[in-house]
C-alpha cells in the first residue's frame, strides 16, 4: 500500500513569493494535517483538513491556507515567503475517527527562501 | 491545553545498552499520546500509542512504553540498542480532534 507521498521534494523561493506544496494522502483516509518543521522550534501543526473542509488551523498568520481536493488530496500555499518559513513542511494523513487518529506523515517538502 | 515535554535533547547510549527516552504530559482531559521516530531526511514513523486500553504499550522494533498517570509521564523504553535505533524521536499528544502537540524531540546516539 502506498504511503503518504508529497512534491515536491525541495523547493528554493524567494523573499515574497508564493510556494504551493502538494500531499496525496493514504488511499481510504480522509484527513489530511499539515506540519512544519523549523530548525530551533519544532514540530508546529499548521492545518487539518477533512473531507473537503478545513477543521482546524494552528497559530500561523493568514498567509497560510491550503485546500482540499474531492479526491482527499491537499495543497499547502504559502504567500509573501518570508526567511523565517524555510522549514520542512511535514504533510500525515488518517481516518477520521477521533482524538486516537493514527497520523501518518510523508517523507516532507524542504522549504527554502532566499 | 495541553503540553508535552521531552527531557534531554540529545542522548548517547552504547549499543547493546537501555534505551529511556523521556516523556512528560499535561493535559485536561484523558491524554491519549504517540511516540513517532524520524529518520535524517525522512518523514515521522510512529512506533507506538497510547489510547487508554493497557498502560504497556508495546510498539515496533523493540521498543515499548507505560502509561504512568500519577506522574503524568511516557516514558519510551527499548532494552537493547542498535545502531539502526539512530534518529529523532517525538513524543506527542493529542489535543484535541486532529491536532498532535510534539515534544521538542530526542536525538539518539548510538556508539559502538
């Protein structure tokens, strides 16, 4: 069974452009989460996705939104890139069955911006 | 809210020795808490779970953890190291419906 899978697997922006990661999740889940992983401040969740809506957002400003598709797939945007957003950014999906939701995560997009 | 953390960013351990990797919680309401492993330039793999069955959580490669509510801990055990046990390992718990809060992880050093 193929796993979470995301692209691209690097990406080199510059100061104030926009960046758009892609995440397929697990066939059969529904949920999709979005995490960064900046050097210095750890694991941050970012966004939760479900079937088609978004179901909760971590402490990011605007700038940050994504989507999901009916296909359960998702896309992170990020806009205005700042230094600060170079991280790796961690996509996991899951059933949505409750807080005992396995997460499992995909390999990351590396975020760098000049 | 809840919060997790991790004692010791980094820890050396000779192979063949225990592995302790700690792990404190606090929470509000009943925890329900992961321990995840990820390898350099990998994404995060979980070893195991805590859902509120049996306080001994067995997970893979070895390794397991106990469930200690009076000392709001979780901690991650393994008795033999190996070399392939190198990596970062995440405790995290729960929050709330689709959000995982992480420790600030463990760095494992694996010395012959």
């Amino acid at each position: 069974e193929a796993g979470v899978t995301q692209s691209p697997t690097h990406l080199i922006k510059t100061r104030g452009q926009q960046a758009t990661l892609r995440c397929s999740p697990i066939s059969g889940h529904t949920s999709v989460y979005w995490y960064q992983q900046a050097l210095g401040l750890g694991l941050q969740f970012l966004l939760w996705y479900d079937e088609g809506e978004e179901r909760n957002r971590g402490n990011f400003p605007p700038r940050f939104s994504g989507r999901q598709f009916p296909n359960y797939s998702s896309e992170l945007n990020v806009n205005a890139l700042e230094l600060e957003d170079s991280a790796l950014y961690l996509c996991a999906s899951s059933f949505s069955e409750g807080r005992t939701d396995t997460q499992y995560f995909g390999p990351g997009t590396r975020l760098t911006v000049l | 809210a809840q919060s997790v953390t991790q004692l010791g960013s980094h820890v050396s351990v000779s192979e063949g020795a225990l592995v302790l990797l700690r792990c404190n919680y606090s929470s509000s309401v009943p925890p329900y808490l992961f321990w995840y492993v990820q390898y350099p330039n990998q994404g995060l793999q979980l070893l195991l779970k805590y859902t509120s069955a049996a306080t001994l959580v067995k997970g893979i490669n070895g390794f397991e953890a106990e469930f200690k509510k009076s000392e709001t801990s979780f901690h991650l055990t393994k008795p033999s190291a190996h070399m392939s046990d190198a990596a970062e390992y995440f405790c995290a718990v729960s929050e709330s419906w689709g959000k995982l809060q992480f420790g600030a992880g463990t760095q494992v050093v694996v010395t012959p």
